[in-house]
C-alpha cells in the first residue's frame, strides 16, 4: 500500500492512497464502511441528448466521483474491490454508482478514522517492502503451491502423478512440472522465499533437480519438515515459525499461533474467555491480555443496532495495557475463531 497523502484533524479527515497488491484490496474491505467518501476516477455512461434517443449508443466515459459508500464487495479472483454507493459531487449526483478499485488506481477515503484502521493502513504500507514467500509441499506422487498473502494461504496449484506412476521419468516429469509452476506463481522476484516442505526425503530430491535445472529458484529456496502437505502442510509451516524467520512478522503465522495458545487454554478450562459474554465480562474485570477478533466480525459489529460496541471494547482494551489482534476470516485461524462467536481473549488472570 502506497499512502500518498494525509490530512487528518481529530480522527477525521482524508487520506489518499494507491493499493499496489491483493492484500491491499483486502484491507481496505475492512477500512472502507457504511457512510465513508470515496473519491475516485471512474467509469461512467455520460449519456448526450442524442443518447436519450438511442440509450444503447451511449459510452462510458472517464469522470472524477465522490459516492457515500453503502455496501463493498472483494473480487479476489479478478483483483478489484467493488465500492457502491450514492454519488456525492461530480455528474449525476444523487444516483447510485459503483467505484472500481483496482491494483495502481489512487483513491480518496473521507471518515472518521479508528485507530485500528490506521494501524492497518501502516501495517500494511510497511508490508509492501518485506520479501513475498511461496510454500511448495510435496510428497509422492503429488505436489501444490501456495503464495502466503497477509489475509491467508492461496492454493495457487495443484500437481498429481497419475496412480501406479512411480519413479524414474515419471518422478522427474513431476518435478519439471513443479519447477515450471513455481516460476509462474504471481510476483516471482529476487527477493521472493520459497519453502520447499514435506514428510519424507523426496524433498531434498526436489531440491537436488532445482539446483541442477533451475539454480536461480533453488537460491531462494529452504527446506522445511512437516508431517503434512496441501493447506494442512502450509499451516504447519506456518507454526513452525518459517514464514516468520524469512519475512520477520507473518500476520497469519501470528494468527495461528495465537489461536493455538487460545485452543490450549480452553482445553484446560484456563485463562481465556471466547464469545461476547465472556469477553465483555473479562473486560469489566479488567482481565484481557490479548483481544482476538474476526475482521467480519468486527465490521458486523460496526453497524448500526449491533448489540454490542465493538469500538468501545477495542479502546477499553487499548487502554488497560491489553492487544488487539484482528483476525482474516480467510483463513483457518480466523474460520476458527469465527465457529467460538469471532472474539476471544487471553486473559491475565482466571475469571472465577
């Protein structure tokens, strides 16, 4: 995330930035609410009086929108956020209309900024200069592919041997395979870690052919142990703390093990307390080390008629000393938090 510009007066005010990844778009899901201004170059059909007669002839043209967002919709796979909304200045004010986000596209957000929106803007400009990983997993027979985002794991690819194909060119067709995939996964660079993880010792073989056929990948590449392979294997590495070792801080390395420490205490009934009833009554004791929250959940939250004040939790934590922690809900810790009610916490001390 490229912040170009701020002008805020009390938490209020605008801040201009340019999204530059997926990530980007991802956070600014969660910074973009109900009632915030957008402002934007967009598209729109700008209709002539020779339009009002034929409507299908008219095109749309490149024009500067300010809309009062109201609802906002993530494009993953096609990388854009959608942003709708009622226009607020330029033409056609009053009507309804629907930004565009995409990677590169400088934007204008006008709110009342909350301090773990702030805190995820600088995250996540300080995020764009760490080094881009990409875990491979591989086993007999069968091999994936995931690029770590800071909202999760993508499965990027999938290779299998067909079965009773074992050994010999069948093995190296495998490897060739994998190899040309990796140097097709999005943002390859110098700078981009690759971890090579599985059970077993076919991966050091795998690593034998990068260094002999493709040295420049093998360069980037470390060597992991991990009992499984696929998404089960990617958060295994995740735990073991190699994402962390390469890039310094892994949000989703520290989500799951955060959640892991939550798990373990609830097993033995310890210091911990999830969904809001406990959570809220933990924060009257002032008992909260660690706020876990789910990103939905928070956003949910945030509108209007929720039961609870989920800004007012985060300040009160925030001002006993306590940590915040917003979890992506695209991923398993976050899923996971999500099925306990989307909030927990770590406590100081066991509530009696």
């Amino acid at each position: 995330m490229k912040i170009q510009e701020k002008k805020l007066k009390r938490g209020h005010g605008t801040i201009k930035l340019v999204p530059e990844s997926l990530d980007d778009l991802w956070h600014l899901k969660y910074i973009i609410e109900r009632g915030d201004f957008v402002t934007a170059f967009t598209k729109r059909r700008v209709e002539g009086a020779t339009d009002k007669i034929r409507p299908e002839s008219s095109e749309k043209k490149a024009v500067h929108l300010t809309i009062e967002v109201e609802e906002t919709e993530f494009h993953r796979f096609s990388n854009r956020l959608r942003v709708r909304g009622i226009i607020r200045k330029g033409i056609d004010t009053g009507e309804y209309h629907t930004i565009n986000i995409e990677l590169k596209s400088a934007i204008k957000i006008t709110k009342d900024w909350k301090r773990d929106q702030l805190e995820r803007l600088d995250d996540a400009a300080a995020a764009s200069a760490r080094p881009r990983v990409t875990i491979v997993t591989i086993e007999s027979g069968e091999a994936t592919i995931g690029l770590v985002r800071q909202f999760g794991v993508d499965l990027v690819t999938q290779i299998t041997q067909p079965a009773g194909k074992r050994g010999g060119d069948f093995t190296n067709e495998l490897y060739s395979s994998l190899a040309s995939a990796i140097e097709q996964t999005p943002d390859q660079s110098e700078q981009h870690a690759i971890i090579v993880a599985g059970p077993g010792f076919i991966k050091e073989d795998f690593m034998d052919y990068l260094r002999s056929v493709k040295p420049d990948i093998a360069s980037r590449a470390v060597l992991e142990d991990t009992v499984s392979t696929g998404m089960p294997g990617f958060i295994e590495v995740l735990r073991r703390g190699a994402v962390d070792r390469i890039v310094q801080e892994s949000r989703i390395g520290r989500e799951a093990e955060l959640l892991d420490s939550l798990m373990a205490e609830i097993a033995k009934d310890g210091v911990c307390a999830y969904g809001w009833v406990e959570v809220m009554g933990a924060l009257e004791l002032g008992a909260i080390d660690v706020l876990l929250i789910v990103d939905e959940t928070l956003r949910n939250f945030r509108e209007e008629g929720a039961e609870y004040d989920a800004d007012l939790l985060l300040r009160r934590v925030e001002q006993m000393q306590g940590r915040v922690v917003v979890f992506s809900s695209e991923f398993e810790p976050g899923q996971r938090l999500s099925a306990l009610g989307g909030v927990a916490a770590l406590l100081r001390f066991r509530m009696t």
